[in-house]
C-alpha cells in the first residue's frame, strides 16, 4: 500500500467524526453560518449519546475500502479513471442507496435501519448513527457494486475514496438540524439535489424522501413529500422552524 493510500483511508476512517465535531462546536459557540433552524425542538443528550456509540463501527468504510485495496481491485491511476470512478460510484450509490433504503423500510427488513431512525430529529451525529447491519450493507453494496462494473472498465481506489469522503462530509450537515444552504438553492440546484431540510423530513415522518443526493428517484417512484419544496422555503426564506414533528406546510401557504 502507497502513503497515498493510507492517507485516505485514514480520512475515511475520521472525517464523519470530524465533521460532527465541527458542527458541534459551531452550534455550542455559536458561529455564524446563516444557519436556519429546520424544527425548534431540542435534541436530547441522551440522543446524541446513543448515536456516539453506534458511531463506533462507522470506520467500517476504511476497513471495506482496505480489504478491496488488498485484493487488489480498483486498480487504475491517474485523473482521467479517477474522475469517471468518482461519477459512477455517486451514480451508483445513488441507485443502490434508494433501493436498499425502501426495501429498509419493508416491514420484514426494518430491524436493520430502525436504529437510525431512533433519531426522530437528526443530528451531525445521526450521519454516524447506524446500525452494524446497515453499515455493512451500505458499504458491501457500493465497494461490490463497483468491483463488478471493475470487471468490464478500469476503476481508480481514489474515485471510490473520494466519493467516501465527500459522502461523510455532506452527510453530517446533511442530518443537521438546520439549514445552511441559501434562499436560491431551490431555484436550481434544489430541484434536482436533496438537502438538509429534504431528509430532515424523512426522519421527522418516518417515510418518503428515500433520496441520498439527488430527489430523481424519490420524484420517479413517487415517493417525495409534497410540501417539501415548501417547507424549505417556509425554513429558509421566512425563517420559520416547524414546532411539531409532523406538522406539514401548504404549499400556497409561504409562495412569495
Ligand atoms: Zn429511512
Ligand atoms: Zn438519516
């Protein structure tokens, strides 16, 4: 194994935790980074300690990533296979991320995700908070899925490592409880990615918005919420958290 190598799966190793800690110490001195409060309820400390320890296995990603590493899959160097393995393993992971994930909330498959969804508010934390059995799933599904796509192109390790990292990063802001993205991410960029808002309502009402990055599949299989364009905006441009965890927002209530 290259320093290179190493380097990265160390940061795939710690960046959720690091990201965790850095949303905490935004919230606990209060930094200002336009942050929008999504519900004004508080998160319970025994939460977060629940969801600290399951955060326990995440690392998991570095481990999988490492034994692929050892096999010797995902062979190619160089920017070229780098950037087209970065773009199929977010394609695919959204794909396999999507289907899992409904078929987690079957009733026969939910043991498997019901830890995570211990979490009715979600926290930085919540991104760390899975269980055993989900994580490897997850982590089996993407690093398998792209080592059979591996048997007919070359894939570059730090395609995949990289989507890990930036999968970490966006996921702990991802299941903040507020906003940090701007009043005009839902006139482009909203209408096809996901955001924190999106999932937060997954977690509140317990179904619908499967989506990982995108709303794609969620708005093909019908399985998007429909006010949650709406309360995005009821959030991020009117500055107005939700109070209940299954309140729900007209959509011709906060058109301006
Ligand atoms: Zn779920
Ligand atoms: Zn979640």
């Amino acid at each position: 194994m290259t320093a290179g190598e190493a380097a990265i799966l160390c940061v795939v190793a710690v960046i959720g935790h690091l990201m965790a800690l850095f949303w905490l110490c935004v919230e606990d001195y209060e930094i200002d980074l336009s942050r929008d409060r999504i519900y004004d309820l508080p998160i319970k400390d025994a939460q977060v300690r629940r969801e600290l320890k399951n955060s326990l296995h995440t690392p998991m990603h570095a481990v999988i990533l490492l034994l692929a590493l050892l096999v010797g899959l995902f062979e190619a160097r160089g920017l070229g296979t780098f950037l087209w393995t970065l773009v199929l393993t977010a394609l695919w992971t959204e794909v396999w991320h999507y289907a899992s994930h409904r078929a987690f909330h079957l009733k026969s498959l939910h043991w498997i995700h019901a830890e995570h969804h211990k979490s009715r508010l979600s926290s930085p934390f919540t991104a760390l908070s899975f269980s055993f059995t989900e994580k490897l799933i997850f982590d089996l599904g993407i690093v398998g899925g792209m080592a059979l796509l591996g048997l007919f192109i070359e894939l570059n390790f730090y395609g995949i490592a990289t989507w890990f990292v930036g999968y970490l990063i966006i996921n702990s802001y991802g299941h903040a409880n507020y906003e940090i993205r701007g009043e005009s991410f839902m006139a482009l960029k909203g209408t096809v990615l996901t955001s924190t808002v999106y999932h937060a309502l997954h977690h509140s009402r317990y179904t619908g918005n499967y989506g990982l990055g995108t709303r794609v599949l969620d708005r093909l299989f019908e399985t998007e919420w429909p006010d949650a364009a709406a309360v995005f905006d009821k959030v991020v441009v009117h500055k107005e958290p939700l109070h209940a965890l299954r309140e729900t927002v007209d959509s011709t209530e906060v058109q301006s």
